[in-house]
C-alpha cells in the first residue's frame, strides 16, 4: 500500500527519510541530464557534463543499497549514507545541489530549443533561502536563512530547504514537459522519469504544504 502521508516534515526528520531523499534527488538530476543530452531537438549535449559530473563532489548510499558516486576533488568530497549524516555533508549537498541546479537552469536558459525563463521560476523563485560552503563560496536568494558552517542543524530550515528543492525539481520538469521555445524538447515525460518515478519522498513544510511522490514499498 502506498504512503499517502508525509514521509518529512518539520516535526519529524529521520536519518533514512533524509538520506533516501538526498540520494533521490541527485539520481534525478542525473537521469535528467542524460535525458537532456539525448533529446533530439536540445541543441547541446553537455548536460551531464557541465551539470553533474563536474559539479557533484560525493557519493551517497540510500536504505536500499542504492549508490551514487561522483568524484571532482578531494576538498570537500563528502560521504553520505544511513549510518550516519555530517554537518559538512549536509551543508555540502545543500550547497551543491543550489550550484547545480542554478547551473543547469543557466544552461538550458542559454540553449536555443529553450524559453529563457528556467533560472528566474525554478531557481531564483523558490530555493530563498542562502548557503555558504566550507570555502566561503555563497549562494541562494533572498535572506530567509542561512546555511552556513556550523549553522546546517535547523530542523525547520532544513525540511523547508528540502521541501524548495523538490518543489523547484517539479516545477523545472513540468516546465520542461510545456516548454514554448522555438524549438521545445521533443521528449514531453521529463516529469514521468525524472520526477514522479523518482523522488519517492513527500516532504510537508512548514506551511501545511507537500510536495513529491508516493511510495509502493511503505506502508
């Protein structure tokens, strides 16, 4: 039977929900960028490239086995995984998955088949709140929190930032799904594989608002 309740909300955040949705989260983004890649009317086939591999800085195990590995440098590379969570690994995958996005947004903007409105709706208008890496390295909008060294540990912040991250996840497939350019993506089930088939979390925020999908598998 599937979980129609909320898996996280800022009143309960487990370790596994926590960690089975950041790795849900960056798998999607790595299936979107293949997708990307390989649609016949995207102009640019670098993606994955300049999106994924040259940005994740991780590996990250779920409660399923599931395995996602990236390597760009040994500065700040984190692990995660259910055994345990690190207020380096949390503020890192924060961090790199606001780089990330605001780097993929960017680049569809930039591509032709494309209208040039994916940063503004996906990114600027709904990840508000801020992150400041190991490095000092800022980024994020607005200045409803800040996510700092130190500073990761705000339950409510933190189930509010996953709930903007899987909210701007839907928001950039959909649009992609209806895109308007001049020459739109060929593909219309970027939502279907890359969204709905994939984060299998609910997260509720602190408004009473939830986001993402059931799973089959809980009860």
């Amino acid at each position: 039977m599937a979980n129609i309740n909320p898996d996280i909300t800022p009143m309960g955040l487990t370790k596994h929900r926590e960690v089975d949705l950041m790795y849900q989260l960056m798998y999607a983004f790595k299936v979107l960028c293949q997708k990307l890649d390989v649609d016949a009317t995207v102009p640019a086939t670098t993606y994955e490239a300049n999106c994924f591999t040259a940005l994740l800085n991780m590996s990250i195990k779920d409660t399923k086995g599931n395995y996602l590995h990236n390597f760009v440098g040994e500065e700040n590379f984190v692990n995660i995984d259910p055994t345990g969570i690190t207020d380096k690994a949390r503020l890192e995958f924060i961090y790199q998955f606001f780089n990330m996005l605001e780097t993929l947004c960017e680049q569809i903007d930039g591509d032709a088949f494309a209208t040039a409105t994916y940063e503004s709706t996906c990114y600027t208008a709904i990840l508000t709140q801020m992150v400041e890496n190991q490095k000092g390295s800022i980024l994020g909008n607005g200045n409803t929190f800040y996510f700092r060294p130190g500073g990761v540990l705000n339950q409510k912040e933190l189930v509010e930032f996953y709930y903007n991250a899987v909210n701007a996840w839907e928001t950039l497939c959909e649009k992609l799904d209806t895109d308007g350019g001049t020459t739109p993506p060929t593909d219309t089930d970027y939502e279907a594989l890359c969204f709905t088939a994939i984060i299998l979390t609910r997260v509720q925020n602190g408004a009473g608002n939830v986001v993402g999908n059931t799973s089959t598998d809980r009860g």
